[in-house]
C-alpha cells in the first residue's frame, strides 16, 4: 500500500485507457491470434523486432512488408538486404546480418523451428532469456516485444522509452536508466506489474496506452 501512494496521474490514466480499451483490446487479440499462423509468419515478426531497433515502429513494419514482396525476406543475403534497408533503416549493415543469422537459426536445412523452440521451454520467461541469449541483436527487450506480437505471452515487460518516461510520470519509477541489465529489466518489470494490479489495468493494455501517447496510435 505505500508504494501505490507514490504513484501520480492515476485517475487520467484510468480515463484514457477506458477511452482505448476497445482498439487496445482489438490489438491484443490480433497477437493472440498470430501463434495459430506459420512460422514464415512469425518470423517477419522477428524480422520486425530487430528492425524496429532505435527505428520508428511504422518505419520497421514498412521495411518488412518491402522486404517480403522483393522476395529478400526469406532469400536474400545480407548485402541485399543491408542496401534494400539502406535509406530508411538505421544500422541497416548490422540489421541485415542480424536477419539472415535468424533465418539461419530459425530455418535449419530449409525446415521451420521457431514455433517449436519457443514451445519448448517451461515459461515465457525462460523463452525471452534464450532469445536475448542466442539471437544476435536482441535483448530482453526485444525478446519480450516478439513473443508479445506473436501471441506466445501477454505478461512481459517492453521496457522501451516510451515506457519508461511513462513510468517516470506515473512514479511506478524515479528516473529513466541510462542502461538495463537483465537484472534491473526484471526490477523494473516487477514494478510495472505492482503498478498494473494496483490501477487495475493489465500490463499488456498499459503497454499499448503508453507507447500510443508516443506513436499517436495503437500500433505493434
């Protein structure tokens, strides 16, 4: 109880979130529905998470949906990749690696895995550490950013910038850190759902409201 007293702005959260619920809900259930598509699928959202890296969200999506109809997505190598992604992708040379080293992990002599490698581990949170692990350029951001969009779990933290100044303004947290380590992500996350249960507002739909006061809409 004395923590919810520090919290600030609660009663204009609450309205605004009652003012988005039905496309935020809309929204989730569009990432709940994703597990039922096929793997090609699930990886343009891969392809999306690495993209999206320090790169507006409408850019990345764009990018993706580009890199699919030149038929690069699932063929190119990295140099054509890279130059494709060069006038609109920051750190498009390092991007292009990135995708192609997934597509080499996810898709091991031309046999989708990544619904089933996912599927494998005991919880959400032990897929994200072996994503933040084992696939070059995420982090525990992004890991939980693509099992949220692929419908594999709605109970992670995306602990991006939109989120964290939004959790500075509600007093969930004091100052947006300079860095995360995996443990501060976890402290971090702990709070957000002490937060979430003490407003009454899930944290996948808190997700959706704070990023939309950055982005303008409900996007992914």
């Amino acid at each position: 109880m004395g923590r919810a007293r520090t919290y600030r702005r609660i009663a204009e959260l609450r309205r605004e979130h009652a003012e988005k619920r039905v496309p935020v809900q809309t929204r989730l259930a569009e990432f709940t529905a994703m597990w039922r598509e096929p793997d090609e699928r699930l990886f343009e959202e891969v392809v999306y998470c690495i993209l999206a890296i320090q790169t507006k969200a409408r850019a990345s999506d764009a990018a993706v949906q580009d890199l699919k109809r030149e038929g690069l997505l699932l063929r190119g190598d990295a140099r054509a990749i890279a130059a494709f992604l060069r006038p609109r992708i920051r750190f498009h040379n390092h991007k292009a690696a990135y995708v192609v080293a997934a597509r080499e992990r996810f898709r091991r002599g031309g046999r989708w895995a990544l619904k089933e490698t996912l599927a494998s581990f005991p919880s959400p949170e032990a897929a994200r550490d072996w994503l933040a692990r084992e696939v070059d350029g995420f982090s525990m951001k992004e890991a939980s950013h693509l099992l949220r969009n692929i419908g594999f779990s709605d109970r992670l933290a995306i602990l991006d910038r939109h989120v964290l100044r939004n959790l500075v303004l509600h007093g969930v947290i004091r100052s947006v850190p300079k860095s995360l380590t995996s443990k501060r992500y976890r402290e971090i996350e702990a709070r957000w759902r002490e937060f979430a249960d003490a407003v009454g507002i899930p944290l996948a739909e808190l997700d959706l409201v704070f990023f939309s006061r950055g982005a303008g809409a409900i996007l992914k």
